[in-house]
C-alpha cells in the first residue's frame, strides 16, 4: 500500500476512536446525572424533611402548651370570712372576697324556721341561706351587715350546702355553687371561726 494511504486509512481510525469513547464517556456522564437525580437528589431530600421531625411534631406540641396555658385561668386569691350579724333573728353571713376578680359574695345563714332559701341545704334543721348576693366591689365582704356599695347580682340557684357548728368557738363551712345572671360561681371553706360570737 502507498505511504500515504495508509497515513489516511490510520486518521480515519484515530478519528473513529475518539468519536466512539467521547460519546461514550459522554453517555456515562449522563447516565450519572440520572441515576443520581433519581436515587439521590431532591426525591430522598424531601422523604426525610418533612416527614420526620418536621411541623407536625412541633404543631402538636404547641396545641398541647395552649392548653395547658388556658387551663392555668381563674382563681386561688379568694378569702373567706364568717360574721355574726346582730340583729332579732340568729343570722352570720358568709363571705367571699375576690379582689383580683373585683367581687365580693355575701351569703346570709339566718334561723328561720324549715325555709329552704334558694336550695342549699343548711345543717341543722330550721336554718337557711335565704340570701346570696354578688357585688363587684370588694371592700362589700368587709361589711356584711350593710348595704352593699357595689352593684348587685342576687343568686336565683344554688346547689350544695352549709353546716353551722355550735361550740366554742362557733365554727361554719361551705360547699355550694351558686347561680347568678352572669353565671355560676362557688363558695368552699372549711371550719370558718365565726367572728363576734355564736349567732
């Protein structure tokens, strides 16, 4: 064969080779590129965000802390006292003194024979709770005997009870709720020293 035709025939076959591994490598380099947007890019990135730590852990969390927060509400400021009221009939009220809440509650306990007041029950026989009142100023529990200062709201019901005990000193407790206009409330005391004596 001339020189030169075998110069030609070994460019051709120089030329081919690279053609071939170019487009090979080139293959493989997008055979690459698949295989790792498929098994390792965004598919694998989204399965384990959301999913495992994400809001809904922390969504449930808060409700739970919301709740708890609602469940701190009200009260445990209250003060209880009991009173003798001199008057012609045996009678002491009951106080309840909220001045965070800007009420007072004043129950009226007097001897008046089987009357059953507003429903609470009364021990012993023949006591009542014929009056509770709710005021919305405070300073009312300190002067039961009186008319009351702030507006009133009479109770319409009542559930529960009073025990009035005889003794020295004569001691009362309560375990009543109560219903006014604007809602219900309780009353809980235990052995309450009643001031100014046995009624």
């Amino acid at each position: 064969m001339h020189p030169r035709a075998t110069c030609f025939v070994l460019l051709a076959l120089v030329a081919c080779g690279d053609s071939s591994s170019s487009s090979s490598s080139s293959s493989s380099a997008s055979g690459g590129a698949s295989s790792s947007s498929s098994s390792g890019g965004a598919s694998s990135a989204s399965s384990s965000g959301a999913s495992s730590s994400g809001a809904s852990s922390s969504g449930t969390s808060g409700a739970v802390a919301d709740a708890g927060g609602g469940d701190g509400g009200g009260g445990g400021g209250a003060t209880y006292r009991a009173v003798n009221l001199v008057t012609g009939v045996p009678r002491y009220a009951i106080v309840k003194r909220d001045d965070a809440a800007k009420r007072c509650i004043r129950m009226r306990v007097e001897m008046v024979g089987d009357g059953d007041g507003i429903g609470l029950t009364v021990t012993p026989q023949g006591w009542a709770a014929n009056v509770v009142e709710l005021t919305d100023d405070p300073t009312d529990c300190d002067a039961p005997g009186t008319p009351a200062k702030g507006v009133v709201s009479k109770a319409s019901a009542g559930a529960g009870g009073v025990t009035f005990l005889t003794g020295s000193p004569c001691k009362t407790s309560v375990d009543a709720t109560l219903t006014f206009a604007s809602g219900t409330d309780v009353m809980s005391a235990t052995d309450l020293v009643i001031e100014g004596g046995c009624p």
